[in-house]
C-alpha cells in the first residue's frame, strides 16, 4: 500500500493540530474533553483518508509526540482511549459493511462498541475511582459513573458521526486529497 506524499503531508498537518488539540486541552482547562474529542477525531480522519495501517501508525506517533510534549500526561492517556475506540470502531465498521440487513449490521456495531468502551471504561471507574470522584466512594457513585459513562459514549459516538458526515465531508472536497 503506497501513500501519495499530499495525503502524507495531510497526516504530517492533521498529527500537529492532533497534538496541539491534546496540550491546549491543558491550557483551556474549561475545555479539556471537547479538545481531547477533537483530537481523537483526528485518528478516525486519518483512517478514513489513508486505512488501518497508516491510521494505526498515526495513531501512536501522536501518543508519543502527546506523552513527549502535553503537560498532563494523565490527558494523554484519555486521548488514548478515546483514540482506541474509534480505531476499532471504524475498523469493526469496514469489517461488517458485508451484513446485507442494515439494522443487523448497526446492532452488532453497537454491540462491539459498547464492548470496546465498557473494557476500557468499567475498569477505570472500579480500580481508579478517584480518577473519577475525589469524595468517598460507595457503590451508588460507581454504578452512577457507570450509567454516566455509557450515556457520554452514545454522545460521544453521536458527535463522531456528526463530525465526520457533515464537518469533515465539507473539508475533505475542498482538499481534494484523492487527485493525483
């Protein structure tokens, strides 16, 4: 598989704002999720424009240059998950695109995706929960990070699908990255 150098260079810009988005997350406190989703955005691009090698690539020099140059390394490693998820998300998409039946296909979708997520999530939320809730912790405040976490990841998804349909869809014809 050969990368032409303009979508090459694309990867190169789109792997600056990708790190930029990660320690502005820092800087704009108020902001932190919103740029971290932004980001991993950012990844799902990179998949769509170049495939699963090159997106995997992308993926972890851009954990690295984070790691290396973000302030709060603990943002890095949700900019991970959040990565991750749409890693697979839009591979598990390319693999089951075969289904012939739409809704059979959407329902094994969500089904890995809620698999993905809650792998990654649930954890966390058990092992690390002062990651989560400063306070004391008692299991009515888990099982509610729990429900909590699975509604942000049906709007998290939502926003991703949002993005990439009607925000990046407009962009991408103007950059014209398919030409030769």
């Amino acid at each position: 598989m050969h990368l032409s150098t303009k979508k090459l260079a694309f990867l190169g810009l789109l792997m600056a704002i990708t790190v930029l988005l990660i320690i502005l997350s820092e800087v704009l406190d108020f902001n932190t999720l919103f740029l971290l989703a932004g980001a991993s955005f950012c990844v799902g691009i990179a998949f769509r424009e170049s495939g699963i090698m090159f997106a995997f690539g992308f993926y972890f020099a851009s954990l690295i240059l984070g790691f290396l140059l973000a302030p709060n390394k603990l943002y890095c490693i949700t900019y991970s998950a959040m990565g991750l998820y749409l890693l697979i998300s839009e591979y598990s998409y390319d693999k089951l695109i075969n289904i012939k039946s739409p809704n059979n296909r959407r329902i094994f979708l969500w089904i890995i995706k809620f698999a993905v997520f809650n792998i990654m999530y649930i954890p966390a939320v058990v092992f690390l929960p002062k990651l989560f809730y400063e306070g004391d912790i008692f299991k009515g405040i888990l099982a509610a990070f729990i429900l909590v976490g699975q509604i942000a990841l049906f709007v998290y998804d939502m926003a991703y699908n949002y993005f990439q349909r009607y925000v990046w869809g407009k962009v991408r014809g103007n950059l014209k990255l398919n030409e030769k």
